[in-house]
C-alpha cells in the first residue's frame, strides 16, 4: 500500500500550501510525464541552441542545487564550448506549511562572473520567486549577459515576471519526481519525470 506524505509546491521559493500526495514505490505502475527519451531529444535541442549563440565565448554555467545536477550534467556534455562549472544552494523561510518569501542565498559562487557570460540552470521554474531573487543578486555582480535554462517551464504557477530564454519543456501545474527532481528527498535518481497524483487520483 503506498502512503501519503506531504510536501510544498516545488519551487524552493515558494508560497504555496502543502498538499497531500501519494508516495510512488518504484516497484508499482507509475504515470510517466516526460520519458528519457523526451528528455535526452530536450536538452539536445537546448544544446544546439546554446552552442549556437555562445559559439567562441566561454560560458559559466551555474546550478541551482539540489535540483539542477542531472540536468546540468547532461547539458553540459554537449555543449562544445569553453564551458566553467559552478553551483549555488537557495533557501526559503517560514513555518508550518507556508513560506515567507524570503530567499537567501546558502552557498554563494566559489568565482567572480564580473565581465563573464552566465547561464543559470535550474530544474523547474515555477513561481519564479526564488529565481528572481537568484537573477537581481547575479546582475549586481555585472556580467557580460546573464541567461536561464530550464529543463521545466510552469508558467501557469508564475508569481513573477520572469524571461527564462532557455526551455526544454513546458508544463500545466502538477507535481512531478525524477532525473533530480525529489519529493522529500527522494526519487531524483528516476531516469524518467513521473507525476504524483492525489489520493482520488486526479
């Protein structure tokens, strides 16, 4: 028998209420939202796409973990450029089953981007909250051009106007595990993006 859990909506700056949820076991049938295979012809076309534009530029990509490392590991292996790796951790605060609001930046980059061209990846965007914050923050430090790649697009969720020039795949609202994606810690090593349902199933 799988077993509820609950947990905020997915974007680590979120406002959204907990819902309840049913815990997949990967040993039962699943509903498969995004196969492998949708993913890798994703983030291939990402790839050309931003080969194309950085094309004799070196590019610093950074990630915004947890979420991003499966993706930003795939993306990176085919992009034929000069590419610099870096990683951030963001948090957001509040009680019970409600966030502030309140972004803050856990671990800050390990290198100066002054004068360099960036492209944040990030797993979903979702309200944009987080994000926003993430993207004022880099501005400050000025460089060359700033961009976003996301493997997931939920613009129905969007709190904030937010240009994300980089998208795999969009998506209507739902709540979704796998390739890094977790639920309470869990399911990020699923090769596929699976969607959770309600207990009523909808």
């Amino acid at each position: 028998m799988p077993y509820t859990d609950t947990r905020r909506s997915r974007d680590s700056g979120d406002n959204g209420n907990a819902r309840t949820i049913v815990r997949i076991d990967v040993t039962m049938n699943k509903t498969i939202l995004f196969s492998r295979q949708a993913i890798e012809e994703a983030i291939t076309e990402l790839a050309r796409r931003i080969n194309a534009d950085y094309r004799g530029r070196p590019l610093v990509v950074v990630g915004i973990l947890k979420g991003s490392f499966v993706f930003l590991a795939d993306l990176i292996r085919k992009l034929d450029l000069d590419v610099t790796v870096d990683f951030v951790v963001l948090g957001s605060y509040g009680s019970g089953t409600t966030t502030s609001g309140e972004v803050k930046m856990l671990k800050d980059l390990s290198a100066p981007i002054e004068g360099k061209d960036v492209l944040v990846v990030e797993d979903i965007v979702d309200t944009g909250v987080t994000l926003t914050f993430f993207m004022d923050t880099l501005r400050r430090r000025r460089p060359a051009s700033l961009a976003i790649c996301a493997l997931i697009d939920k613009k129905a969720r969007r709190e904030v106007q937010i240009d994300v020039q980089y998208v795999g795949i969009e998506m209507e609202d739902g709540f979704i595990v796998g390739y890094g994606i977790d639920c309470n810690e869990q399911y990020r090593n699923l090769p596929d993006i699976w969607v959770l349902r309600d207990e009523d199933g909808s």
